[in-house]
C-alpha cells in the first residue's frame, strides 16, 4: 500500500494536492501493520455503515482526488466492507486524536477510552515514520516527507506544535491540548 502510494505521489504529486492527516492515517489504518491493531466495530456501527457515510458526507475528502491506492480502496462498488470500515474509524478516530478536540470528546465520539486511542496513535506514529522512510528512499520531495513526519510526531500525545519566536531565537514547544486546557495561572499558594 505504502510503495503505491508513494510512486503515485512521486510520479504527479501535483496533480493530488498537499499531503493532509486523513491521507496518512488511512494509508496506515489500510496497512497489513494497521489491521493488526485491534479496534473492532460495534453493532450499531455495522448495521449503519457509519464510517463510510461520514467519509461520504466530509467535504474536505474526495475518494476519487487521492493517490492510488486510496482511490481505489476508498471507491468499493457495492458499498465498503467490514474490514474498510474498520480501517476507516482507525484513520477517523486517529485524525480527531490529532484535532483540537478534549480527550472525552473523542472518548464520547468513538465510543472507547483515551488509553486506547493512545495505543492506536503510537502505532500509527512508528506507521507514519516508517512511511515517511520509504517516501524518502524513494525520491519523495522533502516537503512531502515533512507533512508525514510532521503527522507522525503528532501522533502519539495527540500534540499540535505551535512556535514561539522571540529575538534570541526560535523554539518549538508542544501543546498537548486534549488535557492541558484550561490553562490558568497559579498564586504563590500553589493554588489555582
């Protein structure tokens, strides 16, 4: 899945748009190694096809605009499977991970516990990493390997760097959003 990804990539990058999270985390959650993480559906999510229908309603994701393989796996006639579906909540449920969402909202919205969803962000952080290996051996441009470099180390806290400039230098800091808001100043006391 990786080295078609890349080659199409490689082959006419400009023709499919910036690299975005959902790309990478699909092509991780599609993997043989994604597969092997268990995250299984629940029967109301079976019987409703939810994941296809939210891939279907999303605006920003256009099946037939990806590289292949994506398309490909994306755009099953006769509907998407049980394993795409699957395949699918990994990919949604690791994007929103990323997003500035609070942890029990992510908790509420896929019906599973943040001890979990950590688990499937590291193992698509060593995924992305290891794809974005393969992108660079492969003769995908550097700003290509970043966006997936950058999407894996963003992974395994659910972090989105931010920078700070000052005069002296620059320095990049992490804010790890889904648990460390509000932020509130504390007295002498120790009390906030």
């Amino acid at each position: 899945v990786f080295a078609r990804w890349i080659s199409a990539r490689v082959a006419d990058d400009a023709a499919f748009g910036p690299i975005t999270p959902f790309e990478v985390l699909a092509l991780c959650a599609f993997s043989a190694d994604g597969a092997l993480f268990p995250l299984p559906l629940t029967a109301a999510e079976k019987r409703d096809h939810h994941f296809a229908r939210e891939l279907a309603s999303r605006g920003d994701i256009r099946a037939d605009e990806l590289p292949a393989p994506l398309c490909e796996l994306l755009t099953v006639y006769g509907g998407l499977g049980e394993a795409a579906q699957t395949a699918l909540k990994k990919a949604f449920l690791a994007e929103y991970w990323i997003s500035a969402a609070p942890t029990a909202d992510v908790e509420e919205g896929y019906r599973t516990f943040a001890g979990t969803v950590a688990n499937l962000a590291a193992h698509f952080s060593w995924l992305a990493q290891a794809l974005a290996a393969c992108a660079s051996a492969l003769g995908m441009d550097h700003a290509g390997v970043e966006a997936v470099s950058l999407i894996a180390a963003r992974l395994p806290d659910g972090v989105l760097p931010f920078f700070f400039n000052d005069a002296a230098t620059t320095e990049i800091y992490t804010l790890p959003l889904h648990d460390a808001l509000p932020i509130c100043g504390c007295g002498r006391d120790g009390e906030c």
